[in-house]
C-alpha cells in the first residue's frame, strides 16, 4: 500500500514512504515486505485474518470498542499459549525464543511521542475529533491544532509542540459533546450575531377573508310569506 512503500527501484529495493520510513527510525524496527508474485508468503499473512475471523468474532457480543480490545487481548492470549498443530509449535514460545531477545523497552523521546499523539484541528466552538467523539479545548489555548493520546480510559490534549498537557477527558461512549471546565469564557456557548441586527419584525393583525356573499346585494330582497 502506498502509505507504506512507493515503488520499487531498478534493484527492486523498496522506496518507503517518507513518513513510514521516519517512523520505523523513530521506532527502531525494519519491515520486510513481501515477493512480488508470490502468494505463498501473502497467503500465510491473510490465512491468519480469516483465523480471527472464524474463532474469535462469531457469536461475540460487546458494547463498546474498547471491551472487544480488551477481549481481543484474553483470546489471543489464550490461543498463543495453547498447540496449534499448522505451524507445530506453541506462538508463544516460538515468540519468545525468537523475538523476545531481540526486544527492547522504547524511550519515550519527543520523536515517539509526536507519532503516539497524533495532531488534530480544533473546530470553531472548542472542540477535536477522536474516535467519533469530540472533547472540548481550553479557550486559553489559541492554537489552531493540538495532539490527544489516549491511555485505557482517560482521553490527553497537549499543545501541537507536546510542551505542555492541556486537559483530561474521561472516555464515555455517549454521542454528546465532553465539555471541558474552561472550554468557554461564559457557562454555556453562545453564538453572537456578526453584525448588529437592524432590521425589525412586527406580526400583522388577522384579516378575515371577504366572504363569497359579498357580491350579492340583498337589501332590496322583500319579505315573502
């Protein structure tokens, strides 16, 4: 995909894309792609999505995004520390035999950090998009954008340059807005007019219809018996 690789060169070398590539120097990993034209080695990546697929979502009822997370960490937990007979071996030994050595605790440098908090437009009246919510911003902060991060339940706003910690949300899965307590000068928002309003609106009296009488005279009409 192109948020990963480009192309390829003459060699067949692949030419990252310049933010994955400063991710993975961020970070401190490699990644191998794999063959082109080669589906042995795509089949075997997919053949573990349709696993998922097929073991863990059928007849699995959640209420919320971050309880099928975390029901998601329990089921492959337990489906790494049992045999499974298509690559003979128990994951997580083969895991830690193989990558565990390797390993090594990340140094939360401000590199790390810019790609941990990703950046986000503050809109007009205070607020920032996150995972289909919006969390209010200080109106002391002028800037245009800012950086959230969310650790389990609790939702961070730090200033676009990560110096300084805005606010804290509590995540909630309600649909309405999370207000800040300094999020706006008066207690509720209120949106005034641009310019002064000089026109005026004044309601009319009710005016009967005439009725269809009214083209007929009947004041010579005698009286008949």
């Amino acid at each position: 995909m192109k948020s990963v690789v480009i192309c390829r060169d003459e060699q067949g070398h692949p030419i990252w894309h310049k933010d994955y590539e400063a991710f993975m120097n961020a970070v401190g990993f490699k990644t191998k792609l794999c063959k082109p034209r080669h589906p042995f080695t795509k089949g075997a990546v997919e053949r573990l999505i349709r696993f998922v697929k097929d073991n863990f979502l059928p007849g699995r009822i959640v209420s919320n995004i971050t309880e099928l997370n975390y029901q998601a960490l329990r089921w492959c937990h337990e489906q790494d520390s049992v045999y499974h007979r298509a690559v003979d071996c128990i994951p997580d030994h083969e895991h830690h035999k193989a990558c565990m050595q390797k390993a090594v605790v990340l140094t939360m440098t401000p590199e790390l950090m810019f790609y941990l908090c990703p950046e986000r437009r503050i809109s007009f009246d205070g607020f920032v998009n996150y995972e289909g919510r919006r969390f209010g911003v200080p109106y002391s902060y002028t800037q245009r954008t800012c950086r959230i991060r969310r650790e389990h339940y609790t939702i961070y706003i730090y200033s676009s340059d990560l110096s300084k910690e805005l606010v804290q949300h509590n995540v909630t899965w309600s649909r309405r807005d999370s207000f800040c307590p300094d999020q706006y000068i008066t207690v509720q928002p209120e949106e005034l007019p641009t310019s002064p309003v000089k026109i005026g609106i004044r309601q009319l009296d009710q005016i009967d219809p005439p009725s269809g009488f009214d083209k007929f005279d009947f004041s010579e009409v005698g009286n008949y018996e």
